[in-house]
C-alpha cells in the first residue's frame, strides 16, 4: 500500500511539473500538494517496512521515474523557451519557474531520501530485534536463576527499542517540521517575488502615467498652435478687410478720376464748339474784312491755348496711365498675397487636422495597450493572491496537523512510558519476589 502511495505521489509530481510547463500555477500547486500528501501518508503507514523488504528491488524503478521527470522538466523547459513569449504574474520569467521548480523537487527528493533512509533503518532495527529475540529465547526454567535475568535482559532490549523507536518518531516530527519550515520559506521567496512583482507593476503604472501626461502634454501644445493659428488667421481676415477697403478708396478715387476725365472731355468739346464758333466769326468777319493783324493775333492766342490745353490733356492721360498701371501692379501682387494666404492657411489646415487626428490615434492605441496591460496584470495579481491564499492554507493545514500529530505522540509517549515503567517495576518486583524465594529455598 505505501509503495502505491509512492508511486502515485511521483505521478503527482509529474502532472505538476507537467502543469508547471503549461504554465497553469493553480493546478501545479494543487498537484504538488497532493504530492505531499502521498509521500506523507506513504511515511505513516504502519506497513511501510514490510512494503519495503518485498519490493526493494523497485527502489532503483523509482530512481529512473525521478530521472525521467526531471529530463521531462528539462525539455519542457526548453520547449517553452522555444514556443513561446508569455507573460507570468509579477514579470517572472522562465528561468525563476525553472529555478523554483528545480527548488521544490529538490526538497521532495531530499525529504523522499530521508523517508527511505528512516524506513531503512526502522526495518534494520526491526530486523535486528527479532533475531536477537529469536536468538534468545530459550525454554523458561523456574528453577534456575540465569532464566529470570535473562528475561530481564529480553525486557529490558524491548524497553530500548520502544525507546529507539520512539526516537525515531521524533526525528519524524523534526523531518515534517523541517519540511515545514522549507515550505514557509518557498513561501517566504513567493511572497518576495510576489513583491518584486508589484514593485514591476507599479513602475509600469509610472511609465503608463509618463506617457498619459506626455499626450496630455502634445494635445495641449496642439491647442495652443490651434489658438495661434486661429489668431493669425483673424489678424489675416482684417487684413484683407482693411485691403478690401483701400480697394473701395481706390475705386471711388478712380471713380472721381474718370469724373474729371469726363470734364475734360466736355471742356475740350466746348473749347472746340468755341473754335468752330471762332472759325466761323473769323470767317464771317474775313468776308467782312477783318484787319489780319487782329485776326493773327487773335488766332495765334486761341492756338496757344489750344495747345496748352492739349498738353494738359496729354499730361493728364499720361498720369492717369502711370496711376492705372501702378493700381494693376498692386491689384495684382494684393490677390498674389491673397492666394498665397490661402494657400497657406489651408496647408496649416489640413497639417493640424492630419497632426490631431493621428495624435489622437496613437492616444486611443496606447490607452488600448494600457487597458490591456492592466487588465492583464490584475488577472496575474488575482492568479498570485490565490495561489499565495492556496499555500498559506496549506501552510495552516499542515501546521495544525503537526501540532495534533506532536500532541498525539507527546500524549502516546507518556503512556507507553508510563506502561514500560509499569511492566519493568511489575518485572522487577517479579524477580526480586524470585530471589527471595530462592534464597530463602537455598537457606532451607
């Protein structure tokens, strides 16, 4: 029954390194307790040593099934490197699985190792006693004195092997509060790690709160370029509304030039209706004989006026020239401006909108991933919570079993030595009730 108990502790194990590999911590902690329990009710049993003498040639079985393990844990190992990325609670990596499990199987082979070497030792004892008292037993004569001593010496070799064996069960007691202790300290280095852990998660949180803060940073620097932008803008919209009304000051000016154009016009048809007008007078007052030096003069006054007047003229279309042209050329570079502004203003345009809404983007990508992070680190912190909850139960079961277990041998000790004490004075009192008879046979 105990070597089945052996064997299925050392499947246990296997399926717990086997969980391990897949990375399921639950079931490879469940698995590993389990383990425990066999191997501790492999060493309770009563019927362990006679296990042992029948089937200890499968002790060597059992040492290839713990080789065999462990080169399925190595390749496992190595399959997992090779498979794959994946994220364990508190940022463990495969090589700290490895080196908790490599732990945690060399305290099982150690405590299985000791198990074996006590109930080895146990079945030499057992083994030692029962040829000593098959050696000496003998056939009890009443008569003779060496019978009562040599019964005494036959309690009293009873007497230290209940004594060696109760030994032996406080050196148990000692071995599963050793094993105990390893626990507490497994447990002591996962709740280091656990810590190590949350110290990652919350530098994680930091750099998460960084890169928050920098986009909270690049949005409002993109405002305050919007604010700017909208500023120039409105400056530009006064601009062309201050452009726009030179241009109605340009237009009424042209308007009051064509005016005085027109004047001129009129005035230089009126001074050519007054020329005809003189024509003819000077005509009708040639047929009349007009004295020709007057005429001369009179003539050559009107052809000085004319003249002026029609240099005025000239001056005046050539002015207005010069004034027409320089308004084109303002015209012309004023709409230049006017396109290029717009041009320009709709380049910055679409480079703010294009600039926002990729900002935006990578914004709403990184509080994806951040979300996602979380989401995944409280499910690595729940997973870490439970098995942690898990070995402290375990560590609580196994405390208050060997208390009751201590308090039971403690209890199961003084009896047995109460009795021991019991049947060696009744032996005693016995053997001394002997000697007095015989003496007093002797004397008679």
């Amino acid at each position: 029954m105990s070597m089945h108990d052996l064997l299925e502790g050392v499947r246990m194990m296997a399926q717990a390194m086997r969980a391990f590999g897949e990375q399921n911590t639950e079931a490879g902690t469940r698995a590993l307790a389990d383990a425990e329990q066999r191997f501790q009710g492999a060493a309770g049993l009563e019927g362990v040593l006679s296990s042992l003498q029948n089937n200890a040639s499968r002790v060597p079985e059992l040492e290839a099934s713990f080789r065999s393990v462990e080169r399925r844990l190595q390749d496992g190992g190595e399959d997992g490197a090779i498979a794959g990325n994946f994220r364990q609670s508190g940022a463990k990596t495969d090589a700290q699985i490895l080196k908790k499990v490599s732990t945690r199987l060399q305290d099982f082979e150690a405590q299985i190792t000791a198990q074996l070497s006590n109930m080895q030792g146990d079945f030499d004892k057992k083994l030692s006693h029962l040829n000593r008292g098959a050696s000496g037993m003998r056939p009890l004569d009443t008569t003779s004195a060496s019978a009562g001593l040599d019964t005494i010496a036959e309690d009293l070799d009873a007497l230290k092997y209940d004594v060696g064996e109760l030994k032996d069960l406080l050196s148990n007691n000692k071995g599963e509060i050793n094993h105990v202790r390893r626990i507490v300290l497994a447990c002591e280095r996962d709740m280091e790690d656990f810590t190590a852990a949350m110290d990652a998660v919350n530098v994680d949180l930091d750099e998460m709160r960084a890169r928050v803060d920098a986009t909270h940073s690049i949005i409002t620097s993109r405002q305050r370029v919007e604010a700017t932008m909208t500023a120039e803008i409105s400056t530009m919209r006064l601009d062309i509304g201050d452009i726009q009304e030179a241009l109605k000051n340009h237009d009424s000016w042209m308007e009051d030039v064509s005016n005085t154009l027109q004047q001129m016009q009129e005035k230089e048809e009126n001074l050519t209706e007054d020329i005809i007008n003189l024509k003819g007078e000077m005509n009708a007052k040639l047929d009349t004989k007009v004295d020709n030096v007057a005429w001369k003069e009179a003539n050559d006054d009107l052809d000085a006026a004319i003249k002026t007047v029609r240099d005025m003229v000239s001056s005046l279309r050539l002015d207005v020239d010069a004034r027409r042209r320089k308004v084109d050329e303002i015209l012309a570079t004023i709409r230049h401006d006017i396109t290029a502004v717009e041009t320009n203003l709709e380049e910055s345009k679409a480079k703010i909108t294009s600039d926002t809404d990729q900002a935006v983007n990578a914004l709403n990508g990184r509080i994806d991933f951040t979300n996602k992070d979380l989401a995944a680190t409280q499910e690595s912190l729940h997973t870490t919570q439970n098995s942690l909850s898990d070995c402290f139960n375990e560590v609580a079961v196994v405390r208050s079993d060997l208390e009751r277990n201590v308090a039971d041998t403690e209890a199961r000790l003084k009896n047995d030595i109460r009795q021991k004490q019991q049947e060696a004075f009744e032996k005693i009192g016995q053997v001394e009730q002997q000697a007095e008879l015989r003496s007093a046979e002797a004397s008679r």
